[in-house]
C-alpha cells in the first residue's frame, strides 16, 4: 500500500464531548510519502469528561517506510503520524503501535512519529493566551520489528508534554527489534515541560527503552528523556538499553532534566545499558541534574568490553544541588583522548563512581588538589564540566565538588589488573649498532666456534630425548646404473684391520660399488647437504696476544 499526499484523520472538535476512533491499517507493505499523514487528535473534553484520542495500529508483514519531505518543509505539512491533545483539549493522546512481522521499520527525510499534549497558544506579538494549553498526557509508542528500526536523516520519534501544561507524563518509547540506527541528526525524544500549578502532581518525561537483539548504533544522533527548561515539577524519565552491542559515533544518550528553577520530592532519570560491547567515539552517556533534587540522575553500565575514545563522556554532573551516581561493572574500561568520567557538582557534594573492571586503561583518578595543582581553583568555580573544558590531554575520572572542598565525592576502582605493575624500566641509553660491528671479525671471534658434524642429533620421536647418537642418513641413488649380483651367494669374510682412532671420520653419506658392496663414505655422494668448509688458516689462524706480537716481529 502507498499513500501519497494523503490525509486519515479521527478527530475531536473543540467543546466536544466523547472520544475519537482509532486509525488501524493492515498490509504486506506500507509506504508513506508526499506529506501523507496518520492524525488522531482530540480538542475537546472537560475536567469531569475527558476526551480521549484514539489509537493508531500498523500491522504490517514486510515493510513500513516513512517518506519525510525535507527539513525546509513545514512542520505541518511533513510526512508524519501523530495523536495529540490540542490546543484547550482535556484527555488523553493516543498510542501509536506498530508491528512489521518479517521486515523492517524506517523513517528517513525529516519524516515524524508524535505523541504530544499541545501548551497553549500565544500571539506571537503580545505574548497573550489565544487559547490554552491541552491538558493530560501523551500517549506511548510501541515498536516491535522482526528485522531492522532505521531512523535517518533529520527524523524524529518523540512524546512528549508541552510547557506549562497541567500533564502528569509524555508517552512511554518501547522499540524491539534485531538492530536499531539512528543516523544524521535524528532524535528519539521523551520530554515534559511541567506543570505550572504546584499543587499538580509533578510531571515525568516517559521512559524509553530498547531491546534489541543484535546492536544499537547511533551517528549524529540522539536519545534524550528530559524536563525542559521551563517546567516547575518535572523531571527526566529512565533510558534501557539491553543489547549486545552499542556504538555512539557523535551521540549523546541523555537522561536527566534541563531545569532552574528548584523543587521538591523529584528525582532526575536513570541510564541503565546492559551492553557486552560499548564502543564511544566522541559518544556522551549523560545523566546531569540541573536543579535541587532529593535523588539525582545516575547512570549504571554493565558491560564487557567498555571503550571511550576522542572526548567520549560518561557524566552526572550537577548543579544547585549533588552529583549524580556512576556504576561500571566491565571486564576492560578503556578511556582514551580526553575521555572522561565525570559526577562532580556545583553547590552540593560528588558524587560516588564505583567502577569493577579486570582492567581499566588510560583512564586515571584525580582529586581536588590534583585538580587545583594543574588548573588553579578559580578555574573550577561553577563549572562541574570542568574536566571536559579544561582537561583536555588527559582521560580522567573525578567526583568532586567545585564550590567547597570538604564535599568531595568518592571514587572507588575495584581492578585485579593494574597496568602501572610488573613495568621494565628501559635503558635511558640506545645501543649505537656500530659498537657492535667488529674491524676484524676473525680477531673478534677468537673466543668462539662453530662446528658442524653432520646432519644427527634430532631425536627419533619428539617425545624422545635430545641425543647425537641419532643420526639420520638419507637414501641416495646408487653410483650405477646396473647392480652387479653375480656374487650375491658368496659370502664375504670381514678383514679385520688395526684402525687409528686418530684417523676416524664421521661418514656423510653411501655409494654402492659395481659389485654390489655399500661403503660409508666422509662425503655427500648426493651433493644436497652441509658442505664442510676448509678452514683458511692465512686468514683466520688462532689468534692471542703471543700470535699479534710474533707478527709484528716478523
């Protein structure tokens, strides 16, 4: 199926009671483009009767694709699907659920999937409230994809509660499938920005969560549950990610809130990755708090193999109030090129870093003083990023406070492997080769020998021992052509004689004479093997300090 420049709406007017129909669709394959939009809207209901917005389901087999116009189209002409309580709507926003049972899910070119309660309409000029904010919450995505999620180019997951509007929480994100990526500035966002009444139960950006069987990869990209800057009681909801591997080229994955402005009884999100693979290059694992809170933001990391490359972070930095938690629980903690772990705080105390690892490398703990020794104290007044601004040649992991030094936070490394032990010391001196070049080698090698007996010595079996007695002759070609066997019945009588031991040479090889006798021969009938070589006494004779001085005699 394909829709082109297509409209499905299920709507509620404005003063209208009661709740809008839902949108489903079931196809092999689904294809939207041209603007086309999936619209499930409610601008109506009332305190005593809220409207709720329907659903919209995709049952797809093979595909779904989402065709975005680009980023100059406006936004309400995009490609797009959305449930959304308007502009002066009390109620619900719908779920979005989406199901592809053999294929994969994409949205490329700008293209927006959004669950939202609108904030209120202003004159651009006065500021004056048109018409006010919708009331309630946004309503939750649900993805489940047999094969591959791929959100490219500039488009957009997101759920979220406008500012000011009296809503307890966006819409949850749930994505399983065999591999997400999110490429060139596309964002999956759960955010709030608050209520404006303090007696309203605070509002909670919705959580997002992964699980996915194969990796997660993330280029120029984003993942991001927040408060916005404007709320007065929200905070940030929890990021999960279970899956083998995760790669962040350029990414942030962001939990926490962005807010000023104090309260009370709140607590910032979580980021929970369980990831054998983690591979950061110039990838942020970000979990700050912005504003005073009784439990801050933390992140908690269960990995094997952790690696932080070229300005990769790890933080739960913190303002107006304490750094946040970090918990690694890896097998090797890489941190190279000015990547570092950070959860220190700006009026408040650090926060605690625990790290267990067998091997943690290139990454290396300071404290304050250390700190105050390379940077001076001044430097690091209000600014708990300090590490990642002012620190730039080295991969650190700190937890302290910037305002008071008595509240420093902890670090805590737990490695059974510490690669400053079991170190050799190099000599401070390189060898000059040509020291070792002798003017006379013949002189030089006086003291030496090498002698060559032959081709024994190797053991029968690798499992005997090593012994001369083992000598190995090689079968030869017999020096004639014919054997002569005329004498074959004949025996012949050994003829004993009186040998030297003076004149024993090891015998090399064996030749069969014309009547069919073998003799042991001292030379390689054969020509293939060690040659020995004559020694060459008029150039190298034995040399000693009586030879030298004869010859300067002579």
């Amino acid at each position: 199926m394909t829709l082109n420049k297509a409209y499905i709406n299920a709507n509620i007017g404005s003063n209208v009671i009661g709740n809008s129909g839902f949108i489903e669709i079931k196809s092999g394959s689904l294809l939207m483009m041209g603007g086309s939009q999936l619209n499930s809207n409610t601008s109506g209901g009332n305190f005593e009767q809220p409207s709720q917005a329907g659903e919209v389901r995709l049952n797809i087999r093979d595909r779904l694709n989402l065709e975005g116009l680009g980023t100059t189209v406006d936004p309400a002409q995009q490609t797009k699907i959305t449930t959304e309580v308007d502009n002066g709507g009390i109620g619900e926003a719908g779920q979005v659920k989406i199901e592809v049972t053999n294929g994969s899910f994409s949205m490329n070119n700008g293209a927006a999937l959004v669950t939202r309660v609108r904030r209120a309409q202003t004159d651009e000029n006065t500021g004056e409230i048109l018409i006010p904010a919708g009331q309630g919450n946004g309503g939750d995505v649900n993805i489940n994809v047999q094969d591959d999620v791929i959100i490219e180019n500039n488009s957009l997951i997101l759920t979220t509660v406008g500012d000011e509007v009296l809503g307890t929480r966006s819409g949850n994100v749930s994505i399983e499938s065999n591999s997400v990526y999110l490429n060139n500035n596309s964002e999956i966002i759960t955010a709030t920005g608050g209520s404006i009444n303090a007696l309203q139960t605070p509002s909670v950006a919705g959580n997002i969560s992964m699980q996915v069987s194969d990796s997660v990869n993330l280029s120029q990209s984003q993942i991001i549950s927040s408060a916005t800057q404007k709320a007065t009681r929200a905070y940030g909801g929890n990021i999960t990610i279970n899956t083998p591997s995760i790669s962040l080229e350029n990414s942030a994955i962001t939990a926490g809130d962005g807010t000023l402005n104090p309260a009370e009884e709140n607590s910032a999100g979580q980021i929970i990755v369980n990831a054998p693979n983690l591979r950061f290059n110039t990838g942020i694992l970000q979990a700050d708090t912005q504003r005073d809170r009784t439990e801050t933001a933390s992140i908690t990391v269960n990995s094997q193999d952790l690696r932080l490359q070229t300005q990769s972070n790890l933080t739960t930095n913190a303002k107006e109030t304490n750094g946040g938690n970090i918990t690694i629980n890896a097998e090797t903690l890489v941190g190279l090129n000015n990547s570092d772990i950070t959860a220190n705080a700006d009026g408040g105390a650090g926060g605690a870093i625990l790290i267990n690892a067998e091997g943690i490398f290139g990454a290396t703990p300071l404290t304050r003083q250390q700190v105050e020794e390379r940077l001076g104290e001044q430097q690091i007044q209000g600014n708990p990023q300090f590490s990642q601004d002012l620190l730039q040649t080295t991969s650190d992991i700190v937890a302290i406070s910037t305002t008071d030094a008595a509240l420093s936070g902890s670090v805590d490394l737990n490695s059974a492997l510490d690669p400053s032990k079991g170190l050799v010391d190099l000599p401070q001196q390189v060898i000059d080769p040509a020291a070792l070049i002798a003017e006379d080698p013949c002189k030089q090698g006086s003291e030496s020998e090498f002698i060559i007996t032959g081709r024994g010595g190797i053991p029968t079996t690798p499992d005997d021992r090593f012994t001369g007695e083992n000598v190995r002759v090689e079968l030869v070609d017999p020096s004639l052509e014919e054997d002569l066997i005329e004498d074959a019945g004949k025996v012949q009588q050994p003829i004993e004689e009186k040998v030297s031991s003076a004149n024993i040479i090891p015998a090399r090889g064996w030749i069969r004479t014309a009547n069919g006798e073998v003799i042991l021969v001292s030379y390689d009938p054969t020509r293939r093997g060690i040659r020995r070589q004559p020694r060459n006494s008029s150039i190298c004779s034995p040399f000693s300090e009586d030879s030298e001085m004869n010859s300067k005699i002579e």
